[in-house]
C-alpha cells in the first residue's frame, strides 16, 4: 500500500462533469489500496473571476480580505469533489486549509507554508477516507486568518503536503500530458520530456512554464518529493505516467538544452543620462527594492562622454506603472533627463544543466535570432541558463527559432 497525494488543477475541475472525471482517476489509485490525499484548485476561471471582483469592490482592498475571497474558489470544489467520490461509494471528506491546519506565514496574497500537521488526515486515512484537500489556501496561526499562496499555489499545497505525509508520489494532474520542452500551445513541435531535473524545473518555472509553481518545485527538491507532472484528461482506466520531476543524477540523456521558457509579463525601463558616479544605481535600486517591486535585468551602457550614463532595467508587468511612478517622483534626487519605457517585451530564456560543460551556447542562439531580424534589447545568463529580452511581438518567432536551433523539435 502506498500513500499518494494527487492535485488537479483549474482546467480538469472545471465543471462537475470534469470532477466525476477526477473521481475516476481517485477511484482507481484508492481501488488500488492506496491512501490518497487529493488537493484541488479552483474551477478554470474562478480564480480570476474572485480577483477581480476585489478590485471593482475597491481599487485598494486589504490583502487579508482578499485572500478571505480568493480561498473561497477551493472550498467548492474541495466539498463538490468529495460528495461526488461520496456518491461512487467511496468515503471522503473535504479539508480547508485551517482545517488540516497548514499553517504559513502572514504574506497574505503570496504566502509561504511554514508548517502541516499531517496528523488529522493520516486519521481519515485510518478510517478508510479520502482526504480531498482545498489547494492554494492556509492559515497564519497568530492572526487566525485566512492565507492563500499566490497564483498557481495548489501546487504547492500538494507537494508540501506530500512531503508532510511522506507520500510515495506526487502526482500533478493538468491540462497537458507531462512537462514539455516549451510551451505547448504555443510550439505544436514542442516535445514531452520523460525526465526533469529539480535544477532544471525551477528555472523553467521562475522563467514563464506556469505547468508547475516555482514554490513547488523548491519544495519538491528539497524534501525529495517523487512528483510526476500528467494528464488528468487521459484515460482514467488507462493511465499514462507523465514528466518526473527528478535529481539529475537519473537523467540518463543529459541535453545541453533542456527547454526554452518565456515570460510576457515583463516591462522595460531606461533611465537616460544619470550621473556616471558613485550612489547613482542605489539611488535607483534601493527605493525600488523598499517598494517590493521586483527587478530583473539591469544593463548599465559605459557613457561616451565619461559624465552620463543610461540605466536599464526590467520589472515586472503588473509593476510598471507603480515602479514608473516612483522613479517619476524621485526624479530631482536620481537625476535624469527622460524615463523611457517598454511595457511590451518579453523575456525568452533557455535552460539546460548541460550549459555547465559547454561553452558558446548562448552565442548560437544571438546568431539565430538575428538571422531572424530580432533585436536582443538586454541579455543575463547563469550557470545553467540565459535570458533575452525582446519585443513582444516576436515571441513565437523566437521560441520557435530556439526551439529548432537545440534540436528540441519532435520528430515528424
Ligand atoms: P493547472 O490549472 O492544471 O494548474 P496551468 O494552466 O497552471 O494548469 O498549467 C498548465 C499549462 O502550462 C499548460 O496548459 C501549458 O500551456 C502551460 N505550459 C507552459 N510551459 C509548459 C511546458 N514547458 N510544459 C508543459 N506545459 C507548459
Ligand atoms: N486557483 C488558484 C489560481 O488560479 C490556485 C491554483 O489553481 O493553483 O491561481
Ligand atoms: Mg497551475
């Protein structure tokens, strides 16, 4: 017998249909005298729907209440999922966050987990029930309110529920069939990997794959989590095994490149002809990193006339207006002469463990892209991976190119 926590995201509980689906696969895992924990996201949609009646209500709101609304898109299909497996004949019961309780920090919108106490579901285990599990939500144990774990937390909720229970597996159920080389819907030749490793997943991740929260995968590699990324739209009799998200040491064909990420929500920022001295980049910088406001790429041109300089940068899309603001009032103490911007870039990242042992990678794909006419605006690189930014218009164009380029594409 093992025991196995098992998440399906938006898209495959998005109606009840789709969750008498979800039933099927949890029935047949529990058929199989496991004990299974079940995590839930919101029904496709819902998530989005709940946010943005929050800000019709107001355009600033408390992120406590918000998070007392957003939870609540899990609760429904937590308590649905539950009574229909009730319904097939088999004994389950739904858990909110509290609940359990999983227990976070008090980052309400983008919370981190700090602890969950298995205890009250290995009991449900011993009384032969199913736990089904509201994802993305938690509680922070001083305030007693309500937390959620930012975008794409159910995630999270699975893994950090699976290393607290010690699962055998985790299994993430979604849309597509496993982790790609990129993006599916967005490159048809894109290929289905067997095997990632953590290094690798966390970087695709946190540079645009939404396929799997970037938390998750930090939680999974550092508790050793078994996870598997499948689809909840195969056939529940005939189930296929998906991506493994795994140490690097079991990937056998190690690649140099792995995949190509992208990330839309990325905007550009220049600072034309700050001082060339000492203090300028903190006078930038420090207030910005005060604000929270994340920044990303930072390319500093060596001035002509040894007094100026330009400053450019990249934050976050849904930032650009606060961050331009900022800049904007502080404007006399920075001392420039035009803020320009770029809310339409995109940043194309490749990403392979491969790139530790060989050289001249990035270059390759400089050369491709101007074949293409696609002007690179700004570049960073690390020791497994390297970004580019570019105008958003070329995005397909250029994942595309990437993709060929490193011989990604599948066969036929
Ligand atoms: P869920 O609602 O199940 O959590 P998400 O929409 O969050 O699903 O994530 C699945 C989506 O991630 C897929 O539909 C796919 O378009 C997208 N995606 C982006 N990059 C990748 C990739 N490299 N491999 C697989 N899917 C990817
Ligand atoms: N429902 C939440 C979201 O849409 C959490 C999740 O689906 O993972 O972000
Ligand atoms: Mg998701």
């Amino acid at each position: 017998m093992a025991r196995l926590v098992m998440k399906f995201g938006g898209t495959s509980v998005a109606n009840v249909e789709r969750i008498r689906n979800v039933a099927r696969h949890v029935k047949r895992e529990a058929d199989a005298g496991n004990q299974v924990a079940v995590v839930v996201s919101a029904m496709a949609g819902k998530t989005n729907e709940l946010v943005a009646w929050c800000k019709e209500a107001a355009p600033v709101y408390d992120s406590a209440e918000y998070d007392a609304v957003v939870a609540s898109g899990e609760l429904i299909t937590a308590g649905l999922l539950a009574i229909v497996l009730e319904d097939m004949g088999l004994p389950a019961r739904s858990w909110q966050g509290w609940q359990i309780p999983l227990i976070t920090d008090e980052a309400h919108g983008s919370a981190r987990i700090e602890d969950i106490d298995g205890t009250k579901i290995v009991e449900s285990f011993k009384r032969g029930e199913i736990a089904v599990v509201a994802g993305f939500q938690g509680i922070h144990a001083d305030t007693g309110r309500v937390t959620t774990l930012g975008r794409g937390g159910s995630d999270t909720s699975a893994v950090a529920l699976a290393a607290a229970l010690h699962a055998d597996r985790c299994d993430i159920y979604t849309d597509v069939d496993g982790v790609y080389t990129t993006d599916p819907r967005v490159v048809p030749k894109a290929r289905r990997l067997d095997r990632v490793s953590f290094e690798e997943m966390l970087e695709m991740a946190s540079l645009g794959a939404k396929v799997l929260q970037v938390r998750s995968v930090e939680v999974a590699m550092v508790h050793n989590v078994k996870t598997y990324v499948r689809s909840s739209f195969d056939d529940p009799a005939e189930p296929k095994q998906g991506t493994l998200i795994c140490d690097e040491e079991d990937i056998v064909e190690k690649q140099v490149v792995t995949g190509i990420a992208f990330s839309r929500d990325e905007a550009q920022i220049t600072l034309r002809k700050v001082a060339d001295q000492p203090g300028v980049a903190a006078a930038i910088f420090v207030p910005l990193a005060e604000a929270n406001i994340n920044v990303d790429m930072i390319i500093q041109v060596v001035s002509d006339d040894a007094a100026t300089t330009d400053i450019t940068f990249t934050v976050p899309g849904a930032e650009y207006d606060r961050a331009k603001a900022l800049l904007e009032s502080r404007r006399a103490t920075i001392g420039y002469t035009a803020l320009q911007g770029a809310p339409d870039v995109v940043k194309i990242s490749a990403i392979g463990i491969g790139m530790r042992s060989h050289s001249g990678v990035a270059s390759r794909a400089f050369k491709a892209l101007a074949e293409k006419g696609i002007n690179i605006r700004a570049i960073t690189t690390s020791e497994i991976k390297f970004s580019m930014l570019i105008d958003e218009a070329y995005t397909e164009l250029a994942v595309r190119t990437l993709h060929s380029l490193y011989g990604l594409d599948a066969k036929g």
